[in-house]
C-alpha cells in the first residue's frame, strides 16, 4: 500500500518548495512538477477504491503539497473533482473515453463551478434538441493552457437543475477566456470564461443534478479547499521553526483548525466558521513570519512575502457568502 502522505512530503520538499519563489515570481509552474504527481499516482486520488486514500490522508496530501507550492497543488487540486464526478456519472461512454487517462494523469482537468453557484446564477444552460447551449459566465476557472478538459457547470434556465459537461480546455466557438492577473499563484492561468452560444452535445453531458443535491455536494469542495490556508499554515509554521521562533502556539492552533474542519464535514460544525478559522489562522502565521523575518520580507521574491500573499489569497478564494460573513466577524475581534 502507498504510503501517500510520505510521498507528498517528499515531493514537496524536494521538488516543489525549492523552487516555489521563482514560481511564484515567473507565473510558470513547471510541467515536470505535475509529471512528477502523475508519476506517483497523485491523479487518482479520487477514484473510488483507490487504495489507502481515506479523507483524512486526502487532505493530509493536499495540505502537504499546499505548502510546497501553492500554484501547483491549486491547479492540482481541481482534478479531482472531475475524477469524481465523472467516475459517478452515469454516461458510461463518457467514461470509457476519459476516465482512465484522468487517473493516470496523461489527461488533465479543471472545473468551471463558480458560474452555476450563485443565485442567479452567471452561467446558464438552455436544452437543445442535441445537448445544451451555454450563455453567461465562469468568473473563475484554473489551469487554462495546462489541463486538457473542463468540468463546465451551468443552471438550466428551464427547471433550476445544474447541469455538468465536460469540453476541451481551449479556444472554442463561443467560448473565450480573459487571464486574471491573481496576487499569488499566478502560475495557476486562473481565467475568466465567457460563454456565448456555445453549442455542447449530448454525449459531452457528465451529469444533471437537482438544486438540492448540488448544494449537498459543496460541503465537501468546501472542506477541501481548507486545504489551501492550512498548507501555507504549516509551511509558515516550518519556516518560523528554522529561524528558532517558538512556534508551539502556532501548531496548536492548527491542530484546532483541523479539528474544526474535520468536525464540519462530519456535521457537528459549520463550515462557514471552519473555513474562517483556516484562513484567519494562515494570515496570522504568515505575519509571523515577516515579522520574524525582519526588513527583508519587504523585498519581493522571498518565501515570508509569498505566503504572506498566499495567505490573503485564501481569504477569498474558493469562498462563498457565509465564509466571508464568519471572516469579517473574526477579523473585527478585539
């Protein structure tokens, strides 16, 4: 059995964080850096069945390499919901023509969600004789010219259903994409996708699900991308450790957070003030760190900055109402 959660720390250590600032300076991931994950596996993780991947090594691993490189595992990260989603749908040839290539990570993915999440939505699905015609937008959408397929969502403006596709990441009639210029993780290609017209046939339709179910299905994306505030935690943590700064309360806390989230997903707790602490959390350590480091984290270029950066990305990234909400309320504190 793989001993995933020791892989991924090697991997973060010896081929992610070493070059992370430059990275982070270039907004270029190197593709060797996701060969490297596809090599040992890492793109199945959630396939079902996959051996020794329990939730809580699932985020073990994605905090873990969350803190190697945060443009790398974010752009990772939003495989796997394909490989889920797909390896649940119940179009059986969609399946057979994309699901192996995505475990084994020869075919890569990304998702655009953020359009059909909202109420109204920005994304919208029109039934056709032949599939669905997308109109609207995806405000959102990582790893454009990196990954090979999206997982496009969209609410079906008829009956509110939210209907998943999946489409070649590229240039397509009716689809185009406007680069965000992001604080951090620039090396992601995060992208604004605008649809207009674009014509998507039946047999490229993974899944129609319910309002409700789709709402069901959040909790654990939301749970996931706790991963991304809880890395950088942990790599800031680490560098706090080197400079000889008692970093004690630090882990403590984080151990609390993991908690928390682990308690959310569980039911026992909210989510919203999970995923609020996580991030509250990240840019406490991260200030820590600057401090810690002096003057010099005020040039450009060096780790404290960047996770200084990363951290602030995490305040809103992947968010949602509620989390801002339970954020703002933390923040304002005395």
């Amino acid at each position: 059995m793989s001993n995933w959660t020791e892989m991924a720390r090697e991997i973060a250590e010896n081929v992610l964080f070493p070059v992370a600032d430059s990275v982070d300076a270039d907004g270029e991931i190197p593709d060797s850096h996701f060969e490297t994950l596809a090599a040992d596996g890492f793109y199945g993780l959630a396939a079902p069945g996959e051996e020794g991947v329990t939730p809580s090594v699932l985020v073990d691993v994605m905090e873990t390499l969350c803190g190697g490189c945060l443009a790398t595992a974010f752009t990772w990260m939003q495989h796997h919901g394909v490989v889920a989603g797909l390896a649940a749908s119940p179009n059986t040839a969609l399946q057979d023509r994309y699901l192996d290539g995505l475990v084994d990570g020869t075919v890569r993915a990304g998702v655009a969600l953020a359009g059909a999440i909202p109420v109204p939505p920005t994304l919208w699905a029109r039934s056709v004789d032949d599939g669905y015609v997308l109109d609207g937008v995806s405000p959102f959408v990582t790893g454009w010219g990196i990954v090979d397929l999206l997982q496009v969502s969209a609410r079906d403006e008829f009956d509110d259903s939210i209907v998943h596709v999946i489409i070649p990441a590229q240039p397509l009639r009716g689809l185009t994409a406007e680069e965000l210029p992001l604080i951090a993780a620039r090396g992601s290609n995060t992208v604004r996708l605008k649809f207009d017209g674009l014509a998507v046939p039946r047999d490229l339709v993974s899944a129609v699900v319910s309002p409700e179910d789709f709402a069901k299905s959040q909790l654990f994306g939301s749970w996931i991308n706790g991963c991304m505030a809880m890395g950088i935690t942990r790599r800031a943590i680490s560098e706090l450790e080197a400079l000889g700064v008692d970093a004690d309360p630090f882990e403590e806390q984080a151990a609390r957070a993991r908690l928390d989230l682990n308690a959310a997903l569980e039911g026992r707790a909210e989510i919203a003030e999970a995923r609020a602490r996580a991030s509250e959390l990240a840019i406490r350590t991260a200030t820590a760190l600057v401090t810690a480091k002096g003057s010099s984290s005020l040039l450009a270029g060096n780790t404290a900055e960047r996770l200084m950066r990363e951290a602030t990305f995490t305040l809103v990234a992947a968010g949602r109402p509620a989390i801002k909400s339970a954020l703002l309320e933390r923040l304002g504190r005395d």
